[in-house]
C-alpha cells in the first residue's frame, strides 16, 4: 500500500464524501426553511384534496397535488436550497472542509448535491405518496377513473427529476454568482418566462406548467399500454379542472377575486397531449440537469476558494 492512497478500497475514498452528505442531511433536516416547507406542503396537500375530495376524479386530482412542486409555491424552496451550498456564507467554511479534508472539489460538490437531492425527494414523496394512495383506494363519490400504478410511479418520478433539474439549476447559478439571493432572483426571472413561452407549445418535456397538465394523461398509462388506448386520452373537463385548480390556488395566495372562465381553447385540448413519452420527457429534463451539474462542477474547480 503506498503513500498516494492507490491501495485504498473504494469503500475508504468515499467515507469522507459519504459523512459530508450524511452531516449536510442532518443540518438541511433541522434547518427551519425544511421544516416549514414540509409543514406547509403536508398543508396544502391535504386542503387540496379534502376541497377537491367530491368534485375531482382521481388523475386530475393526483395531477393537482403535483402542481405546486412543478409551477408554484414550492419552486422557490427548491431553488433556495440549491443556491446555498457554495455560496454565501457557506464560501468560508467550504474553503476550511476542501483545505483540511481529504476530499476534492469535485467530491464536496456531488456530496452536497446528493444531499439536496435526497431532501427534496423525500420531502416531495413523503407528503404526496400518501396522498396518491388514499385517492386510489378511497371510495369517493365520483365517476371511476382507471388511475394505475404504473402510472402514478412514472408521474412521481418525472416530478422528481423536474426538482433535480431546479436543485441543479440553483448549483449552477449559486456556484457562478456566489450571492444565494442574486442567484435566486436570476433564475426566477428566467425561469418563468422562459417555461411560460414553452408551454404555449404544450412542450411537456421541456415546460413544466405544459408537464402539470400532462401528467393526467400519464396517470391513466399502464405498462403494456396500446398506442390508441381510450384510457391514454385525458378529458376536457378534466384539463379544465386541473386549470380551475391552479388558478383558484393562485388567486386564493394574491387575494384577488376568480377571473371569469376563459373561453375554450386548443392548449387544453387533450389530444395534444396523446403522444405522451416517459423516456421523452425524462431526457428533456436529465440531460439540462446533467449539464448544469458538469457545469458547476467545472466553474467550481476553477473558483478560488
């Protein structure tokens, strides 16, 4: 065994990475912004689903509890705990754990990213899935809808790799701007512009207000599903629904009255949304958060600590 740690197994290199996402958990679990967030999330989802208990079928109801990971409240959550590792007043202890440890720049950012991802999943699924599950099981007095497994786990996931892709997106710019308030105030002048043109194009792997409603359609797929299936096709009153929701939610958290109901239009028309592809989607959203991580990583190797 030499002197460079060559000999090393693997297990030993990564015990240094794998404390500092297990201390990153721990501090992220007892900050209040996580604490809140989750409190608020359970909240909402549970006032979402008593409020919509006898008026929503299961898709578009499932669809509704998704809505505020995807478009609104809880992306600013997301983007706060993103920007914070390798930015502001984080800067100076960052500098102590790389220069003091055995560990890489490299390695503490991937640590640190795990970590984020690992809390922002659990605090998505540990609200949602429950939730999801009650809608399925639950006798309720609405019309049956052929809500499958399969498809709530691929929504579930496709949801969460939209928060990946946020949670990258905050590495990315905390790592360029180093300011955790700056970065975050860019990426959400940018980030709803640039998803409200895509959605105009009902571009679901792209925009995540188009994959809100999208995803009605995904919970009613089933894993040897035809293409043609009656059951791929999401209603119209089921995509007016979910726009009811949304706005009623939005209107409710501004304080402003219900604007009067829009007119029928094509971007809601179902069959836009037929040609529906988990594997489509997946990549639109991975490959953006893959790059935004190499991209971070590559500014921050170059950054002076």
């Amino acid at each position: 065994m030499d002197s460079t740690g060559r000999g090393y197994p693997l297990g030993s290199r990564a015990r240094p990475y794998l404390a500092i996402a297990r201390h990153d958990l721990r501090d992220l679990w007892q900050s209040r912004l996580v604490r809140i967030w989750l409190a608020a999330s359970a909240a909402l989802t549970l006032l979402v689903t008593v409020g919509n208990w006898a008026k929503l079928t299961a898709a578009p109801l499932i669809a509704s509890l998704m809505f505020p990971y995807l478009v609104f409240p809880w992306f600013f959550v997301v983007i706060m705990l993103g920007v914070t590792p390798v930015s502001g007043d984080r800067a100076e202890t960052l500098a102590d754990g790389i220069l003091s440890r055995p560990v890489t720049r490299h390695g503490y950012l991937m640590a640190t990213w795990l970590a984020r991802i690992v809390t922002v999943w659990s605090g998505f699924l540990v609200v949602t899935v429950p939730a999801a599950v009650t809608i399925m099981l639950a006798r309720r007095p609405v019309a049956e809808d052929p809500v499958t497994v399969y498809g709530v786990l691929t929504s579930l996931g496709l949801v969460g790799l939209v928060l990946s892709l946020i949670v990258s997106l905050g590495f990315l710019a905390g790592t360029v701007l180093r300011k955790p308030l700056l970065a975050a105030v860019v990426l959400i002048f940018v980030w709803y512009p640039v998803n409200f043109v895509l959605s105009v194009f009902s571009l679901e792997e792209y925009s995540p207000i188009s994959l809100s409603q999208a995803i009605t359609t995904q919970l009613r797929q089933s894993w040897n599903q035809t293409e043609g299936d009656p059951r791929t096709v999401a209603s119209q009153q089921d995509f007016e629904a979910i726009t009811r929701q949304a706005s009623h939610f939005l209107s409710v958290l501004s304080g402003t009255e219900n604007p009067a109901p829009a007119p029928k239009a094509s971007f809601f028309d179902p069959g836009e949304f037929e040609d529906f592809s988990v594997l489509r989607v997946g990549l639109g959203y991975a490959v953006p958060m893959v790059m935004a991580v190499l991209l971070a990583i590559f500014c921050f190797y170059w950054r002076d600590l």
